[in-house]
C-alpha cells in the first residue's frame, strides 16, 4: 500500500492517523468520566432521596392496600432528581404509585437484597432497550431491646427511568463526534507543515542526486539546522565533494592518456613513413643477400608494417576517444560495398558470400569496409576456414554476419571480446594482432547507430552480428524487406583482425 502514495501523502497520513487516535482517546476517557458522573449524580440524588422519604413516612404505614397506595403517592410525588414510580410488596400485597406496572424491571437480586440489607439496595437495569434505576429499601420496625430495629416484611421500591440521563450521555457522544471532524480538518494544516518541512530537504537531495547524475558534479545541498536531515545534507555535500575530485582526476588522467598516445602515434607516423619506404625497397633486393641478412631484412619489413598498423589504429582509437570522428555516408549496395571489401584484400578465394542484391543503405563506405575488413580478418586469422559472410535485412536493419568454422570463443572471453588490447591467450603476446581491431569495429558500428555483438553458434564456430538501422545516425535510405538468412555459427574475432580473440 506504501509504495502507492507519495511520502507526503504518508506522512500527512500518519498524522492525522495519530491526530485521530489521540482525539479519540480523549474523546472516549472523557465520555466515560462524564457518563459516570452523569449516572453516579442521578443515582446517588435518587438513593438519599428515596431513604430519608422512607424513613419519613415508614413510622406512620399502614398495612392495608388502600391506604398504603395513599402513601406511595405521597412518597413519589416529593422523588428526586426525577419522578419515580413507587410499589410496595408484603406477603400477598402489592400496591404502586403508578398506572403502568413496573415490578418486571425489578430483579430477584434486588428483591433478596432489599429483604435482608437494612440499608437497602439499588441496581440499573436495560429492559427493552430503555435504562431504569431501581432502589429497594427494607421497612425496619419494632424496636428490640438494644436499640435495633427488625425488617418489617414490608419493601418499598422505587423505579426511575433514566431518560434525561440518557439524552445528556447522547448528547455527549453526539458533541464528540461532531468535535471529531473538524479536529480533523484542523490537525491537516500541522500535517501539510510537518510534511513541507521533512520533504524539503528530500526533494532538494533528489535534485542534486538528478543534478549529479547529469554530470553536474558540482552540485550541493544547502544546509539548515542541526538536525539529521542537515546531517544527510552533509554527508551528501562531502560524498559530492570528493566524487567531483576523483572524476576530475580521473578525467585528467584520461586525457593525459589520450593525448600521451595521440602525440605519440602523430610523432611516429613521419619516421614510419620513411621506414616503411625503405623496407619495400630493401625488400626488393633481399633475395640478392644471404640468407640470414634477408630472413633479418625480411623480419624488419614484416615488423615495421604492424608497427604503422598499429600506429593508425591508435590514431583512429585517438579519434573516436576525442569525439573527433564524423561519418561520411553515402548510398550504396550492400552486397557490393562487402564484395570490394574482400575483393580488396584478396579474400574473395578464402570466403563464402551470401549476399542478396537490393540492400541499399546510407552510411560511411570507409567505415562499412572496415568494419567487414576487421570482422572477416579475424575470423581468417584467429577462427579456421569456411569463413561465411551473410547480409540480410530484420526489423528495420541491414544484418551482417561473419561465421567462422572454428572452435569457437571460450565463455571467458566472449565479456571482453571487444575490450581495447584484450587478448584471449596471454602467451600469444607477439601475435600478429594488436589487440584494436575488435574494439575499432564497435566504435564504427555505434557510430552508425548500430549494434555488434559475438557469440558461439550451436553448430560450432564463432558468430559476428553487426546490425545497422537503416534509419539510424548515418543511415537514411530505405531498403527492401530481404528474406532474413539463417545465421551461422558465432566466429572468433580478432580486434578489427588484429585483436586475437581465440576460442
């Protein structure tokens, strides 16, 4: 139930609850006081009464009815607080002061009591729903020797209906329950405050906890008081606090990384270059040289290409670090932009193609080969041959997938297939692969609006699923709904071919 209310809502809730409880609390111990001293008054009025009329006239009674009835009237006609209708009993005799019988309201507890007590006796009694009064007061005569007296036999009983006791007692309920209300209505005003006051610093801590997560690190709560929300207020301020610290240094550290590597690869791009140059050249006479300073020469050549392979990938990674990348797109045929791209590299002899025409997309060709380029290389180098590329369109996105016939991915490497510089064998640290290629790949296809993912297929090998919207940032050319292809069997990916990432 809580959790469908507002914390206002609750708090204004448990106030009036308590309101509610301590209004009638009061209202039920005062009803009951009042009650009993309402009854109590009656009561004691009517029995001191009814004693001294009795003990007036108790001297001079007669034994006979008529008579007797005669001295009933006289009693009752001087009751207090109220009328009282008076009957005598004696043996056989009943005489009463009034037209209406009333003897069934009289208990036999009061009768036996009444006979034997010589103060006499009362009791209240509920007969038919309405409250009566009843006193039982014992004729004592005949003094004894001693100074006593002795129950004459004859009992006079006095009925009092309680009616106007009654009323004052409604009435009393009547004016708690109409007090009830607008105690109420009265305790919300302290309700609605008590609740402004404690929402106020949760709704400020909300808001700096939004602020905060909006990359506003510099946030804080003002504080007020000395209370415990003024000490949440603080600790929220000095969590902030050196939240903000550990980010700026964290940010400074990236960035010094960033442009660490950045500088770096600049810097070595021009000797590269030269490099580079040189060993295609050197390469041209190696067969001319012994055969140890060409395999030498040959070792040097090999290592200064991925050496400026590696280089651009950091260049690249630079970029997309730096929000410095932006998409070219283009219109183009799918399946023909995946041919050039194996058709490029020579791969067209090495890898299978199902690629259905009629795929037209716009986005970055370059990039496009890139991401094919890195996915099908890995799969060359780290997954075994066949080596399938498949195109097809799903949902509203071109689906490129690159299925390898390897042994597929192990599970503790598929989490970081894509992480920068992660290699699944940690022994094969001089591999041909840089470790980039895989984490290149994601940057091209998020730039796309897109999404890779890697996984191992059931029939074995390892799966590559790039999957490009063909209205997402880039993209905006329509292409028809082509029948959907089987996937394949997840593949190993290297990092753009230069991650390993073995199964």
């Amino acid at each position: 139930m809580t959790a469908a209310f507002g914390l206002r809502t609750r708090l204004v809730i448990a106030f009036l609850l308590v309101a509610s409880v301590s209004a009638v609390t009061t209202a039920a111990l005062t009803y009951r006081e009042a009650r009993s001293a309402v009854l109590v008054r009656a009561q004691d009025t009517a029995v001191v009464s009814f004693r001294e009329e009795v003990e007036r006239f108790v001297p001079g009674l007669p034994m006979d009815p008529d008579s007797l009835q005669s001295y009933l009237y006289d009693i009752a006609a001087r009751a207090k607080p109220h009328p009282w209708i008076v009957f005598a009993e004696y043996g056989s005799v009943r005489a009463s002061s009034g037209d209406r019988p009333v003897s069934g309201v009289v208990t036999a507890e009061l009768r036996r009591t009444a006979l034997t007590s010589p103060r006499g006796s009362f009791e209240r009694v509920v007969k038919d729903g309405k409250a009566y009064l009843t006193i039982g007061m014992p004729v004592m005569t005949r003094v004894i020797a001693g100074g006593g007296a002795v129950p004459s036999g004859l009992v006079l009983f006095a009925v009092m209906p309680m009616t106007n006791e009654e009323v004052d007692i409604d009435a009393l309920v009547t004016a708690a329950r109409d007090g009830a209300l607008p105690g109420l209505a009265v305790a919300l005003v302290p309700a609605l405050l008590a609740a402004r006051s404690v929402l106020r610093p949760v709704r400020e801590l909300r808001r700096a906890a939004h602020s905060m997560g909006g990359g506003r690190l510099d946030t804080r709560i003002p504080i007020h008081g000395r209370d415990e929300m003024a000490d949440l207020a603080r600790t929220f301020n000095e969590s902030a606090a050196r939240l903000e610290r550990s980010v700026e240094e964290l940010r400074d550290a990236g960035a010094r990384a960033r442009r660490f590597a950045s500088d770096v690869s600049h810097e070595l791009r021009t000797p590269l270059a030269g490099m580079l140059a040189v060993t295609d050249v050197v390469d041209e006479d190696a067969g001319t040289l012994t055969p140890d300073t060409a395999r030498a020469v040959r070792l040097i050549s090999a290592e200064t290409g991925k050496l400026a392979a590696l280089v651009e990938d950091l260049m690249e990674i630079s970029r997309f670090d730096a929000r410095a990348v932006e998409l070219t797109t283009d219109e183009v045929d799918a399946a023909e932009a995946v041919r050039s791209t194996l058709s490029g590299r020579q791969w067209l002899g090495r890898v299978r193609t199902e690629l259905p025409d009629g795929f037209r997309i716009r986005l970055d060709p370059r990039r496009y080969d890139v991401i094919v380029a890195n996915l099908v290389g890995n799969a060359l180098r780290h997954g075994a041959e066949p080596v399938t590329v498949r195109l097809s369109a799903r949902g509203g996105a071109l689906i490129t997938e690159v299925h390898d016939g390897g042994p597929g991915i192990a599970p503790d490497v598929l989490p970081h297939i894509f992480d920068r510089f992660y290699k699944a064998d940690a022994a094969r640290s001089r591999s041909s692969g840089s470790g980039l290629g895989l984490a290149i790949t994601e940057e091209n296809v998020r730039l796309h609006g897109g999404t890779v993912r890697a996984e191992n297929a059931p029939g074995g090998g390892a799966l590559f699923t790039v999957e490009l919207p063909f209205d997402g940032p880039g993209s905006g050319s329509g292409a028809p709904d082509g029948p959907s292809l089987a996937h394949g069997g997840p593949g190993q990916a290297d990092s753009g071919g230069r991650t390993e990432a073995t199964g």
